[in-house]
C-alpha cells in the first residue's frame, strides 16, 4: 500500500498572496532604480570572437596540458601579448581558468546538477564541447 503525501492547506494561499504583492509592485509608480547606467559590453565583436576561440580550444583540449603558445596562435598574438592580453580579459591565466571551469563543473555534479545546466554554468559554450 502507499500513503497520501499529505500538503500544507496555506500553500495556495501563501502562493496567490505573493502573487498580489508581485502585481501591486508591477502597478507602482514609486520606484528607485538600483544603477542610473545602462550596463555595457566590455567587450567588442572582435574580442568576443577572439575569447570564444580560446574557450572552445579549452574545452576541446581539457584531457591535456595547453600550452600558451598554441592559445596564442590561435589568436594572432606573441607569447607575451597573448599571457597579457588572457589576463586583462579574464583576470586569469589561461592554465588557472581551464582548473577552474573543470573545479566547479565537477562540483557542480557531485551536488547532483544535471549536465546541461553544469555545462553553462562553468562557463562552457556549448554542451558538445562540455
């Protein structure tokens, strides 16, 4: 035999009285806005295109250790101007970052997080490259 889960008879209430407050705030006037700026991208097309080939040369390289110097090829830059360039970027060396994605993604999972949502979460691109 099984047992009736038994519900909580305020439930529905508690949930149509958040509702109401949700539409009453919707309705205000009378409001502050938190920051007087519109956020902006920090970064331009071309940096973006350029962040995204490191990222997906990361994930398609993760079993082994990545040299800088193939990171930089990858991005038409020196040794030197591509180390500066990843951490004005990222505020990360190339190497501490890719520890960091696969740290948190298997965390991430350890906790029971299904593998998609792990995948955007760490920062992954696509889930195939995950």
């Amino acid at each position: 035999m099984y047992s009736k889960r038994r519900t909580n008879s305020l439930f529905p209430s508690k949930i149509l009285a958040i509702l109401s407050i949700l539409d009453t705030l919707t309705q205000s006037q009378d409001y502050v806005y938190l920051h007087t700026e519109t956020p902006k991208n920090q970064y331009n097309r071309k940096e973006q295109a350029r962040l995204k080939k490191v990222y997906a040369f990361i994930d398609t390289h993760y079993q082994r250790k990545i040299d800088i110097n193939e990171a930089a090829e990858l991005t038409h830059l020196s040794h030197a101007a591509s180390c500066r360039y990843f951490k004005k970027m990222t505020k990360l060396t190339l190497p501490k970052l890719k520890s960091l994605m696969h740290q948190s993604a298997k965390r991430l999972l350890m906790l029971d997080r299904n593998v998609t949502e792990t995948c955007y979460a760490c920062g992954f691109e696509s889930l195939s490259l995950f």
